[in-house]
C-alpha cells in the first residue's frame, strides 16, 4: 500500500505521454483518494508543495506530449518532402534520357550527313533535335520551378508553439513615480 508522500511525492509516475487531459487532471484526485487511510473515505488533504508537484509534473507531462507531436509531424512532412523531391527529380533524370537520346540521334544524323545529305540524315537531326528541345524545355522547367520549402509546416506549429509559451508576462501600467520633492 502506497503511502501519501510516495504518491505525492511524484504524481505523473506511471502515466504516459498520450494520456487524455481529463484523465490527467483525474488522477491526483484519485491517488488521493486511493492513498486515504484503510478504513476511511476520507482523501488524503494536499499541501502547496504537493500542488507545485502535481503542476510541475503536469507541465512536464504536456511539455512531453507537445515534443511527441511535433516529432510525429516531422516525420509525416519529411516522409511528403522526401517523395516530393524524389518526384521532381524522376521528372528532371526522364528530360535529361530525352536530351541524352537527341544529341545521340543528332550526332548520327550529322555523321550520315558528313557523306551525302540523305532524307535519313535529315530525318536523325530533326528527331534528334526535337528530342533536344524538349528535354531542355523540361529541364528549364523543373529548375525554374518553384522549389520546395523542407519542412515548412513544421517550422511553423514550432514558432508557433514556441510563440505561445513565451508570451511576456502582463504587468499593471506604470504608476507615476514621485521624485525626491513629491511633484
């Protein structure tokens, strides 16, 4: 059987970090109740440091959970940030086959043209430089497109968060300070 400092020595122990706040307000009220004496219904009375614990651990306790959550959609965004890049390039190395299959088809058609202008010939650079065109057309596109900002939801919700737990405290308006004379 727990004893009273035991219980309100450390309130959050045992819990864990995805514990519904109801649930967690819950709790120190019913180790209270739990640590009463054998025999009686009545709840073990809790003193301010007892209170200071219980505030502390529930900081800690919701601190821990905010740190959880903000990893867990870190991971999500870098898992879409990771695909999306992985997409752009697969578009960029798919221009970069068709610049690499016009210049190949290019260098035939000027080879074949070295020894007599032929309608093959002809055929090998138009094709080969059609190629060329699209491919750079399609490079120049995903370059200039515009990039991906990494991370950027995430860098958010933590400004954010941080933004709300550090608001300046608010103090009364200044009162007039008299000087030395009392004017």
């Amino acid at each position: 059987m727990a004893t009273a400092d035991a219980v309100t020595a450390a309130p959050w122990a045992g819990r864990t970090i995805g514990t519904p706040l109801a649930e967690r307000r819950a709790m120190p009220i019913q180790l209270a109740i739990d640590s009463a004496s054998p025999g009686t219904s009545k709840p073990v009375q809790t003193t301010a440091p007892d209170r200071l614990t219980e505030l502390v651990g529930e900081t800690a306790m919701g601190l821990g959970d905010l740190v959880g959550r903000h990893l867990k959609l870190a991971r999500l965004e870098l898992a879409t940030d990771v695909r999306s890049l992985g997409k752009r390039a697969a578009v960029a190395a798919l221009f970069s086959v068709l610049i690499v299959i016009g210049y190949t088809l290019s260098m035939v058609g000027l080879a074949v043209c070295a020894g007599g202008v032929t309608s093959t010939a002809k055929a090998l650079l138009v094709i080969g430089l059609v190629h060329l065109a699209t491919g750079a057309a399609g490079i120049f596109t995903v370059a200039l497109s515009r990039r991906p900002r990494l991370m950027d939801v995430t860098a958010a919700e933590i400004g954010r968060s941080f933004a709300t737990r550090a608001l300046p405290p608010r103090l009364p308006p200044p009162s007039r300070r008299l000087g030395n004379n009392g004017r």
